[in-house]
C-alpha cells in the first residue's frame, strides 16, 4: 500500500469512506412486541461510552427509541475509568445497564458479580470466531463484541518485496540481504513484552495458560515442559549471546524508529503504530512468521459491550444489544467513528478491501484471545522479566522453568 493511502488510514488501519445508516429497523414488528412484554414504554436504558463511540451509538440507541419507547442514555466517560466505575458502582444500583469495554476484564467482571450472559442466537454466527472465545468465560457469552486488534508482521515492501514470510529464517534471511538488521522487535527495553513476543512463542507450542473445550482459559499454566524450553532457547539464540536479533535496548519508539528509517526491514507492531511510518512508502501486513513448528497465534484484544447484571430492564437491553448493536449498519458506524477491525465478519470483509486492513485481520484470525482470567494479573511481570534475562544472557531452561515455578506458586 502507498504511502498516501496508508497515512490517510490515520491511527486505526485504514479510513475507507463507508455508506452509514441507522439500525436495521426491518424487526420493528419484533422489536415492539419484545418492547411491550418487558415493559418497554416509558423505561430507560443507560449505556455508558467513551467519546469516540458515543456519536455511533446515537444512531442505534434514537432507532431503539423509535421502536420501543425507551429512552436510551448514552454518559460519556473515560475508557480508563469505565472498569473500575463499573465494579464499584453496579453492586450499589448506580451503574449502567450496558458498558463498553476491552474483553480481558472480563475475569474481573465475573468474579465481582456485575455482568450477565447474553444469547445472541443465530446472530453469533455472524461474528468472528476469536471474538466470541473473547468474550466467554466458563463457557458462557457475556458480551457483544465490536472490534478487535492484534499485532501483526509489518513489512517494508521497497526493501523487502511483497510477499509475507511463512517462518522466522525466510524473514531473517530476506531481511540481511538489505540490513545488518533484518527485524526490530519491541521488548520494552528492559521491561520485557511478552504480549509482543507471543506469536513466537506460540509457535513452539507454549501456550500461557489450557483452554478447555467452549475456548475458555483455565489457571493450568502451559508454558513450561519441552515446548516453553524451546521457546526459551530461541530467545537465547538470538539476544545478546546468539544473533542478536532480540535486544533489550529496543522500546516501542526506538522499533518504530529503526523500522520507519529503514533500517530494519521488517517488524512486530500493531495498527497503533503505522501513523509513525510516515518515510516508508510501501507497507505490506501480514500474519506473524513461525518460529516454531506450530503456527503463530498472537494475543488478540477484543471490545465489546457488556450487560450489567443488576439491570432493572435485562430485556430491553438485551433486544437493544443483539437486534441493534449486532447489525451491520450499526458495526460500521462503529468502524466509522474508531476504525478498529470488526469483529463482525460481514463489516471485517467489506473494511478489508483495505490491503493493511486485511493484513491485521488475517493476523488476528490466527490468534487467540488474550486471557481474561483473573490469574493473568499475576504473569506479566515474571513472564515479562524471564523473557529479559534470557534475551541478555541467562541460562534459557532454568531460567524460564524458575519463572512457570514461581507463578503456579503465586496462583496457588
């Protein structure tokens, strides 16, 4: 993609000029029937949003108001406040009867007892595998979701030509042939970044924590054995002591700029990132190489939105989130106002007529959700630190297999 399409893409992946309209209203009939039996006339929901997805649920929320005689009010507050309010205020009666928010709360949300299951019937089918498993926990749904990111393979194509690299050498030896450095990868400097690396260590078949069979995570944690020692030597065969390709002197500005100079051909980054490549003219995105033998299946965030479980009126926000929120029309408004990548594939498909779009998307299919179990608060820091000392020179097994000791004791 040139340069000129992919800046006007601005901060999120692509700004396609897409036809927008109000909810489908072709269920009125539906709609007002469900609204009469919950007592629709004259009740109120609240929805609580942040201000870039405020003016796209206007359009849904004054259909909904047409249709059922409910008033829809939609408090606009900060993203970063939204969790905690939530939390707080739910359990007193002073809380929304829907919230935006991000997936991986979604733990939190549960064992504090302030969200409610929602069916969404034959419209789930609609919806992007990975973004469902996102939003479910114990095997049941929880929220609609709109929207996810991931990170992805980004590619300077002037330099290194268009095709996507299928494994973790191609890409190093198509990278050396034009750089000493053939790919920058964000560590965080000395913090580590785990949730970056974890396409790689994906591969190797080391998975943070088990899923069971409805896709939800489990406190079995997964990373050691053979495959995270495997996963361990790779980071050691290319920090300090080995190639080098993996250092910790790299945070999220010295990768964008050694990529955005040119002179790293490839990189690990999000569509966060793509603003600050305003020098390279051609970009190409893709799926992450495999270091392993296994595919690379990133961390995949997803948004959605949640019911509150103390609702005076779960019926009509229910009817409010599955026949209104979940239509195409609505989708895209969302996609209009904060161009994430839908989690609705119908809008995912039609928005990926963006080749960077495309490229995320294909990413965040081959990705998995990022947990969303409480127990996920305690394995950034030890995940995050062994991943450091490994990269700067520590012995990869004992290293590695200290740090899954030390967090099956700390979740124990």
């Amino acid at each position: 993609m040139k340069k000129r399409t992919f800046l006007a893409a601005g901060v999120a992946i692509g700004a396609l000029v897409l036809a927008g309209c109000g909810a489908d209203t072709a269920s009125d009939e539906t709609a007002s029937t469900t609204a009469e039996e919950s007592g629709g006339s004259g009740a109120e929901l609240v929805v609580w949003t942040d201000a870039e997805r405020e003016a796209a649920l206007s359009e849904a929320a004054e259909a909904f108001e047409a249709d059922t005689g409910t008033t829809v009010t939609l408090v606009q507050k900060n993203f970063e406040d939204l969790r905690n309010d939530f939390i707080t205020q739910v359990p007193t009666g002073e809380g929304p009867d829907i919230t935006v928010g991000a997936h991986d709360w979604l733990g939190a949300l549960v064992t504090a007892g302030v969200v409610d299951t929602i069916d969404l019937g034959d419209a789930a089918d609609g919806f992007e595998d990975v973004a469902l498993e996102a939003m479910t926990y114990d095997g049941q749904l929880y929220a609609l979701p709109y929207s996810v990111e991931s990170v992805a393979l980004v590619q300077n194509a002037d330099l290194v030509g268009e095709e996507i690299p299928a494994t973790w050498d191609e890409m190093i030896q198509r990278g050396l042939e034009v750089s000493d450095r053939p790919v920058v990868v964000n560590t965080a400097g000395e913090t580590g970044d785990g949730y970056t690396m974890y396409g790689f260590q994906s591969s190797f078949g080391a998975p943070v924590f088990a899923q069971d069979d409805t896709g939800s995570y489990t406190n079995e944690v997964t990373m050691g054995g053979a495959n995270g020692e495997a996963f361990a030597q790779w980071l050691s065969d290319n920090g300090s002591s080995g190639t080098g390709y993996l250092s910790t002197t790299v945070d999220y500005d010295i990768n964008n700029e050694l990529f955005n100079s040119g002179e790293a051909p490839f990189t690990i980054q999000g569509p966060w990132a793509l603003p600050t490549y305003t020098d390279v003219d051609n970009i190409v995105v893709g799926p992450i190489p495999s270091a392993g033998s296994e595919a690379a299946a990133p961390l995949v965030g997803v948004q959605g939105f949640y019911l509150s479980s103390q609702s005076d009126n779960a019926l009509l926000a229910q009817e409010f989130l599955v026949n209104y929120l979940s239509t195409e029309d609505a989708q895209r408004t969302l996609y209009e106002a904060d161009p994430r990548i839908p989690a609705l594939t119908a809008i995912a498909d039609e928005v990926s007529s963006d080749p960077i779009v495309a490229g995320f998307l294909a990413a965040s299919q081959n990705g998995v959700p990022m947990p969303s179990i409480p127990e996920m608060g305690d394995v950034w820091d030890l995940w995050n630190g062994a991943e450091v000392q490994i990269i700067n020179g520590a012995d990869p097994a004992s290293t590695w297999n200290g740090m899954v000791s030390e967090l099956e004791a700390a979740i124990s």
